[in-house]
C-alpha cells in the first residue's frame, strides 16, 4: 500500500490533469472508485470523460496528477502493464475486428488478456461463457462485420470481459441503442458485476445512470463539479445548469426515466 492512498479505492484518481494545447480536458480531477461499485462518468460533449478513461487506461499520459490502482502507483505504466493488473476500457467506437467471427474476437481476448486461459481450449470454453454473460451466445459463429449495432457493442463487452478486468471502463455504451436493446445492456453490465467487475460507465441515458450506477461523477469543462447518488447528484443545480444551458443538452436530468 502506497502512504496516502485510500485504503479502501480500487482506482484512486488524485489532481489528474491533461491539456492539449491551451485546452484543459481533464482539469485538477479526483475521484475514487471502490472495489464492486458502479461509478457514472456524466457531462456534457466534450466535458473531457474519454480523455479521463485514456488517462486511466494509460492512452494518454497526464501532465500533472497521480493514478493509483490497488494502492499501486500507475501513472506512468504503459496501457499493456495496466491492463496486466486488470484496468481494460471499451471505446466510444466499436473496434472489434471485423473479419473474424464473434467467438473468434472473444478467443483472442481471452488469450491475449490478463491470465490467458492455459488452452486454446479452455479459452473457447470461456470466450463462450463471456458470449452468454453478453448475450450473444446465439450468434457465435457470425462474422462480427455482419452484427447489428448493439450486437457489436455487445461483443465489445463480451471482448472486454475476456480479458478479466478488475476495472471495466465502458464509454457510452448505450448510445444508439433502442428500449430492448437497453435493457440487454443493462443485464449484461449487471452480470459482469456479479462476476465480481468493478465498473466506471460514461453514459448520457439517464435511465442507464439510474438503473446501475451507485455514484456518479459529474464533468464540466474537465473539472468534476458534482458527486453523489445519481438521485441526488441530477437535482443539483449546478449540474442542472450544466446540461440545460447548452442548446441540444444530452441528458434530460429532471423528467426522470425514459
Ligand atoms: N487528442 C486530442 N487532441 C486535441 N483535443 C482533444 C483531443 N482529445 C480530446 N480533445 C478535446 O478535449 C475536450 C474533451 O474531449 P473528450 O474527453 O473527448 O470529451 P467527452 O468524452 O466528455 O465528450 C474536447 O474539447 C475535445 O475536443
Ligand atoms: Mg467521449
């Protein structure tokens, strides 16, 4: 254990900060996320939630501030070191690989992640078990570039999984999705939870924020300006304003569940 660090945090973010150019993205961030829970990431585009996750996943390096996972100091571990110790992120755009079927992709991941499986074997055993936690069993065989959308953020999920993560860090993982399709989504995050998945979700779905997340975070202009319960936090004023007071707001913080 590193002095200093919350002895209770899985992910403890300290003052993190990344600028390009003279635009603050991620600006003096802290936050914690403990070991089992769901933490939200909200804020309007361009508030700087993925240029947070590329901090934590290690794609960007930080121009101040510390990230400590475990008690374990990683700032400046490459991404490969921290996905090693169990951080492992989906992106905003699905980046499955196209030309291999959906058990194929999952196969790879669980192969190449943290702990590969010891034969091919028990890897196609378990890449089938990540297919069911993600609902997508049924189309194992398919070639990835031929799923729908939500299939493929499924499989981006199912991937994600196979590489055993501590921490999953889904980024908007909802969007384009349909009312069934969400609440596939849902499940599917639940499950990975009780397989004992600490997760920080961004997401604009406010019926996705309240179904799952424990706490949320809220990003304005790269500062986090609000924490609590999603109940809680999305009554707050300030982040009312956040999101109502530029034109086309991504959420709808006080109508409540859609
Ligand atoms: N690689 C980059 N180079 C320059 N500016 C960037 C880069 N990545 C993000 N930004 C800028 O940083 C800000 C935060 O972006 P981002 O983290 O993607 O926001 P969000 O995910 O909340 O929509 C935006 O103004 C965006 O244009
Ligand atoms: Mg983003």
């Amino acid at each position: 254990m590193t002095p200093g660090a919350s002895p209770q945090a899985l992910l403890d973010v300290r003052a993190l900060s990344k600028a390009f150019g003279g635009l603050r993205a991620v600006d003096a961030v802290s936050l914690a996320v403990h070991e089992g829970e769901i933490l939200g990431l909200l804020g309007p585009n361009g508030s700087g939630k993925t240029t947070l996750f590329n901090l934590i996943a290690g794609d960007l390096a930080p121009d101040a501030g510390e990230i400590y996972f475990a008690g374990r100091p990683i700032t400046r571990y490459a991404p490969s070191r921290r996905a090693a110790l169990g951080i492992v992120r989906t992106f905003q755009l699905v980046r499955a690989l196209l030309n291999l079927t959906v058990l194929d992709n999952v196969l790879v991941a669980r192969l190449y992640g943290r702990e590969p499986a010891p034969s091919v074997s028990r890897a196609r055993a378990e890449a089938r078990r990540c297919l069911e936690i993600a609902g997508l069993d049924d189309r194992a065989g398919r070639p990835a570039a031929r799923l729908p959308l939500a299939d493929r953020k499924k499989l981006e999920i199912a991937r994600a999984l196979a590489a055993r993560p501590r921490l999953l860090l889904l980024d908007e993982p909802a969007a384009g999705l349909d009312q069934r399709e969400v609440d596939a989504l849902l499940s599917l995050v639940r499950g990975a939870r009780a397989e004992g998945i600490t997760l920080m979700i961004v997401e604009h779905n406010m019926r996705v924020v309240h179904a799952l997340c424990d706490r949320v975070v809220v990003l304005s202009a790269g500062r986090a300006i609000a924490e609590g319960t999603p109940a809680r936090v999305l009554e707050h004023a300030a982040v009312v304003e956040v999101y109502l007071g530029r034109g086309d707001p991504p959420v709808r913080p006080l109508t409540g569940p859609r």
